[in-house]
C-alpha cells in the first residue's frame, strides 16, 4: 500500500473552550482527555481518525437537541382533538 505525503499538518481542534463534561469530553472541541493529551504525538491518520469521531458526536448531539425541541414544542394553543370538559 502506498502512502500518501502529508502536505499540511492537520490542525488542532481545540477551539479554547476548555471545558469538560462528567466523563471527561471537552465541551469545545468534543475531544476527550486522551485524545487532548495525546494530539501532539499522533500520527496524522490517528489525528484524522479522531476528527471523524468528532463529527460523530457532533452529529448525535445535534440529533438529541432535535429530539428535545420536539419533544418541547407542544403546541398548548391547539385544542384540536380535545373534547370540551364542560
């Protein structure tokens, strides 16, 4: 297999919103501990595949504010369907 020169270095994504969640996730960047700690050392296809799981949690983050908004967004004003109690 051949590989392929890396013409830039893949940036960091950190974003310095250094905060973390209980199990250990940045609230910035989505990285966890490890993958913070060990950026600098990883290989470029290690940096790549951290960046792919990233977007994954992105992705399912995303996908819970959706389901909560939905489940949020009852619409009180339509009476549509409910019988008259009196």
């Amino acid at each position: 297999m051949n590989q392929q020169f890396e013409l830039f270095e893949i940036a960091n994504p950190c974003i310095g919103l250094c905060k973390s969640n209980k199990k250990g996730y940045c609230f910035g960047c989505l990285r966890s501990r490890i993958e913070r700690q060990l950026w600098h050392d990883m290989t470029t296809e290690q940096q790549r595949e951290v960046l792919r799981l990233i977007a994954g949690r992105k992705q399912r983050i995303e996908q819970m504010r959706q389901r909560k908004d939905e489940q949020l967004g009852f619409d009180f004003e339509d009476t549509a369907g409910a019988g008259k109690l009196f």
